[in-house]
C-alpha cells in the first residue's frame, strides 16, 4: 500500500519533468544532474528490502 502510492508520486514528478523538459527543470551544471541521480537512487536498496521481506501482519 504504501509502495503503490510512492509509486503514483515517483511518476506524476517524473511526468512533470518529462512534459516541462528535463533541460528546463534541471541547471546546466553536470553535476547537479550527477548529484540528482545520486538522490533519487538512494532509497533503492531500502525499497528492495522492503519488498524482499514483504508485510510482517
């Protein structure tokens, strides 16, 4: 449950990036783009523990 709605707001963000233009949304400095990436993949490994343990009821 709590998976699916951050799934719904990981991509209304990503198709508000897409529709806007990711040049648009974000600076022209390499490393913000490095740094953003870094960001958005930081709660992977918690996300893929959560789904690997699944709901303790």
């Amino acid at each position: 449950m709590v998976l699916g709605r951050l799934k719904d707001k990981v991509e209304r963000i990503g198709r508000r990036i897409l529709e806007r233009g990711l040049v648009r949304v974000m600076p022209r400095n390499p490393n913000a783009l490095t740094i953003s990436s870094l960001i958005m993949a930081l709660p992977t490994p918690y996300l893929m523990w959560l789904h690997h343990t699944g709901p303790t009821y």
